[in-house]
C-alpha cells in the first residue's frame, strides 16, 4: 500500500482518498465516498459562488436553474447542492444544517455516517464578493443500521467525529480536512473541475502575529479577554477580521494567529454554533497542534445537548491560546 506521505502535491483529491483509504480505521470505503460526495458539491457550490454577482443580475429576470428551479439565495442553494449530494451518495443516512432546524434524513437507512454541516457561512459577505466558506463534520453513526437517524447520532460529543473540514471559496478555493492522521489541503483548478493536493499537512505555528475578533463588541467582552487583547496590541499584534469564518480560521491556521468569538452580554454562549462550526474547527485546529476553547474548557470536552446550540469560541495557536487562558484563570 501506497505511503500516503509519499504523495506528491499535485495529487487529485480522488486518488489521495482512495490511496489514504487503507489508513481509515473503517477501511469500507463508505467514508472515502462521503468526503467524494461532498467535493463533488463544493464544486457545484464554488461555480454558483463565482456567478453570485451575475446570478443576482440573471435571477432578477426569474431564471430557471438546470433543475428547473428558481433561483435560490446563495446560502439556500448551497443548502440543496450538499444535501442533494450526500443523498445521492448513499453514504451519509442524515444530515443537520444551519439552514434547517432539525435532521433531514436521506432515505439512506443504510448509510453508516451522519454529517452536520454550515453549507454557506458569512451569509453577511456573499452579497459583496468577500470570501465565504462550508463547514463539516462526519459521525459515524451509534443508531443501528437500516433504521433511521437518531439525535444520539448527532450529539455523540466532539471526540467522537471521524472526520472534519470545511471548503474556503476565497481568491482560490481549497478543501482543507482530517480523517484524524493530520491535516490536508486541497486547492481547486476551475478549468479542470479538480482539486489537487496543494498543502499535504498542515501544523499551525505555535504562535502567530494575528488576532482575529469583531472588536465592535469590545465593551461587551469579558474582562480577562479584553485584558488579552490589549496585551496582543501592545506587543503590536495586527488585527485581522474577514467575518468569515472559514476565511479568518484558514488564515490564522497557516500563518499562525487566534480567533476569538468571546461569550458578550447579550449572546452569553457567543454566536457561533457547536456542531457544525466550533466541533470540526476545534477536531482541524488539534490535529494541526493548535488549541479550541470554549471559555476554559475544551470545545471537543463540551457535550453538546442541542443540534443548533452555541458555544464561545476561542481558537488557533497553542500558545496564544495558551495565553488567553491565563488571563481568564487570573480573573478566575
Ligand atoms: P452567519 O451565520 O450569518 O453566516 O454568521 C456566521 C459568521 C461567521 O462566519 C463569522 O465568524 C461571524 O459570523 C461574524 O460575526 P460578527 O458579525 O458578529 O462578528
Ligand atoms: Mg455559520
């Protein structure tokens, strides 16, 4: 069997999963096939994101999409393509989305995994061409097979995931993932519809020159974070906030850097969602050598009660993290 380290960059996203298949601890294929399925609509996804500006021009005269539908927003549409996806693969026997309140089951009974999935974050950039991203995370499910879904499937616990990642559509587009051996990016060549093997593992650094939050709620923040953060401006750290999520996570994982969604006044539990975001960011950021807390537990330690609940996020580079940590445990 082929050493997957060997691969060289330029390897399809194809070939690499099937050759990394072997290392799976499920060696079915079925995962294989899942994180297929879920390229082939982050292609679909990335070609309806390059056309938002025009779609929005071409949608305005009530034009039909392939299938026949009107067109959708960005986000519902993207909603469609995974799912629709993820169907048609066979694999996955339910899927949760940040666009629908509760498990929407495929009609694959059979199906061994479960994913939950933010089919288009940054709802707030689509309109004006700032990049944009999915986020993923694969259960493999605890519900017998051949029944259907259960809530167990999709609340067994950040630790429990097989696989996590997320599709940045930025200046290129990249699938970035990890079956739990490390983490892989992929970056997309429109003209030949592929991804090809472009960063074969990725380790954020230990610390970085960046912080990333929304300094808009400064007042709103937690003592002990806006302590750290003026720590970080006067040891002239840059700011640096897409509000993308995918877009502000990707940066920081390869340059180094922390990203902060603190608990404010009025959103106690932060805004972003456990289950599709801080789980399979938080699964990348460890298997990169990075840290995810949740205040000051873990993000994966959390065990999560609701499918849409929400969770303070701070991630990134271990010792920046490591960093914030402290302070919180001062004001403890
Ligand atoms: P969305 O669900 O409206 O897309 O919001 C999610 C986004 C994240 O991508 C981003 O990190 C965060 O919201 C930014 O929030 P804020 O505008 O409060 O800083
Ligand atoms: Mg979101």
């Amino acid at each position: 069997h082929e050493n997957t380290l060997a691969l060289p960059v330029g390897t399809t996203l194809d070939r690499f999963i099937m050759r990394k298949q072997e290392d799976f601890p499920y060696a079915t294929g079925e995962l294989s096939q899942l994180l297929r399925d879920l390229a082939l609509a982050a292609k679909i996804v990335n070609r309806d994101v390059n056309r938002a500006g025009l779609s929005s021009i071409i949608g305005s005269m009530g034009q039909e999409n392939v299938q026949g539908e009107q067109q959708q927003k960005l986000d519902v549409e993207a909603n469609i393509r995974f799912i629709r996806a993820l169907t048609n693969g066979q694999e996955a026997c339910a899927v949760l989305s940040e666009e629908e309140d509760d498990i929407i089951h495929t009609g694959n009974c059979q199906g061994r995994y479960v994913v939950a999935i933010d089919p288009l974050d940054g709802s707030s950039n689509i309109d004006v061409n700032v990049s944009i991203g999915t986020i993923f995370s694969i259960y493999r499910r605890v519900s017998p097979a051949g029944q259907q879904a259960t809530r167990e499937d999709f609340l067994q616990g950040g630790r429990a995931q097989v696989a996590a990642g997320y599709i940045l559509y930025g200046s290129s587009t990249m699938m970035v993932y990890t079956t739990g051996a490390g983490v892989v990016g992929f970056t997309y060549e429109n003209s030949l519809g592929e991804f090809f093997l472009s960063h074969p593992s990725i380790s954020i650094p230990r610390a970085g020159q960046v912080f990333s939050c929304n300094e808009g709620y400064w007042f709103d923040y937690p003592a002990y974070v806006r302590e750290y953060l003026t720590q970080c401006k006067r040891d002239q750290l840059s700011g640096r906030y897409v509000g993308s999520l995918v877009a502000d996570y990707h940066r920081n994982l390869l340059k180094g850097g922390i990203y902060l969604y603190p608990p404010t006044k009025k959103t106690p539990e932060g805004k972003l969602r456990l289950l599709y975001e801080g789980f399979p960011l938080a699964f990348l950021i460890e298997q990169a050598g990075g840290l995810a807390y949740a205040g000051t537990t873990p993000v994966l330690d959390i065990v999560p009660t609701d499918f849409h609940q929400r969770s303070p996020l701070f991630i990134g580079s271990a010792d920046q993290v490591a960093s914030l940590l402290a302070y919180a445990a001062e004001t403890a």
